[in-house]
C-alpha cells in the first residue's frame, strides 16, 4: 500500500520525467520509458558473446568462444544472454526497479529484453516454459513484487509463452547477493531452491530469467534444481551482466 502511494506522489510531483536522469522527456511514438539521451548511454552487450555466461568477448577468448573466467567454471545452464552490460544507466534503473519500489520499471526493461530477443534471435521457439528466479517469502513480503516474475511477464506477452511462477522455489532466506563477495555468494545460495512440481518441467526445455547475472552463483543453483528434477535445458536471459 506504501509503496503504491509512494509511486503515485512520485509521478504527481514529477510527471514525464526520465528515471534515468529525472530530465523531462520529450513526447516520442511510440512513448519510451527513458529519454533518448539516456538511451544512448545504455552500455549494450554486443557480440561476440562467450558461449557460457553470454558476455562481450575480447581478446584470446574470441578464438575459444569462451571468456577466460568461464574456462574455470562449469555452470548448470546451458548458456546464458544479457542485453545490456551491468553499469551506468541500466544499473540505476535496475537498481530503482528492485529497491526503490519502482516496479512500473519493468515495461520499459522487458522491453529491451525482448529487442535483444528479436535482435539475436534468441531460439524462444525451442522454450517450453518461462521461469523466474523466485524471491524467498520473507523478501518477497518486504518489496511486495519479484522483479523476475515483472520480466518474466513481459516476455511472456510478447512471445506467447507460458510462465510457471511458482514450481522453482527457494527453501530459505538469503542475504541479498550484492552485499558479498565470490566466496560468500556461493555458500549463501548453496541448496536454496527446490521443485515443487518436477512433473511440469521434466523433459522440458526451459528460460530462466533475472535481473542480473554478476558471478552466476543463483542461477547456478537455480539451474541445478531444474536439471536435478529432469528439465532437459536450461537457457538463462538477465537484463544485464
């Protein structure tokens, strides 16, 4: 209830105002959710991408097809995408959309996930079902939404496909992932999710979404829970990495 007065007071006291910057917008068709300005700063994640974790690739990587961190680790997805790199714009929008309350956000940043889609021509046809990573329901509570189910929504409408909110599942309730390092990411997600309905997914190919991909430990983790209950692949999509 807060929350959605808070929204209101927001947009009475700054009415067509960028997120981004809190310029005022100039009127565009069809509308954009940021300012053109702030659209060319969008740091885009452009190809060659790493086959794993979906990144820019530069140097001795572009011969492998792999980044040199992702030659050390073995993630549970398949392979991963991310439109936009993590900093600048998108990391205070994404920022705005998870803490501030600012879940009206989420139009605007699924649709630049379904650009990116539309662009690389990301194989949707071959997913099955959308999966959000899901929040645990002590989080989930506290901000009132999950910004990967917003997302997931989002792609959802634009490409037909079915959301299942609600068979990935985290068992407990972990700290926030930006606040820690490598290590401490890894134990803090350890054996947090589980399926509650292993008979939808198996044999299934699978699109798993999220905000953002750092070290890839949630995903991971949420990966494995999917595979441990027989999807056969899994395809993670971030907005931004």
């Amino acid at each position: 209830m807060l929350r959605q007065l808070a929204k209101g007071l927001k947009e009475l006291i700054y009415p067509d105002c960028c997120p981004g910057c809190g310029a005022k917008k100039a009127p565009t068709r069809p509308p954009e959710f940021i300012c053109a300005s702030c659209r060319d700063k969008l740091e885009r994640n452009l190809p060659p991408f790493c086959v794993s974790c979906g990144r820019h690739l530069e140097g001795a990587g572009v011969e492998r097809n792999i980044c040199p961190p992702c030659l050390r680790v073995k993630f549970n997805f398949d392979r991963a995408f991310s439109p936009c790199r993590y900093s600048g714009i998108i990391k205070k929008l994404i920022r705005d959309f998870k803490y501030a309350g600012d879940d009206y956000l989420g139009e605007g940043l699924g649709k630049i996930m379904n650009e990116f889609i539309r662009e690389y021509n990301l194989p949707l046809t071959d997913m099955d079902y959308i999966i959000p990573i899901p929040l645990h329901k002590s989080r989930l509570r506290e901000r009132e939404f999950n910004q990967a189910q917003i997302l997931s929504d989002q792609i959802s409408r634009e490409f037909n496909k079915m959301v299942l909110p609600q068979v990935l599942m985290r068992t407990k309730a972990t700290k926030t992932q930006a606040e820690l390092g490598h290590e401490e990411r890894l134990l803090n997600v350890e054996n947090s999710f589980y399926v509650t309905r292993p008979e939808l997914i198996r044999d299934r190919n699978l699109l798993l979404i999220d905000d953002v991909l750092t070290t890839g430990a949630t995903a991971n983790q949420a990966a494995a829970g999917l595979k441990g209950s027989g999807a056969r692949k899994v395809t993670l999509l971030t907005l931004a990495s």
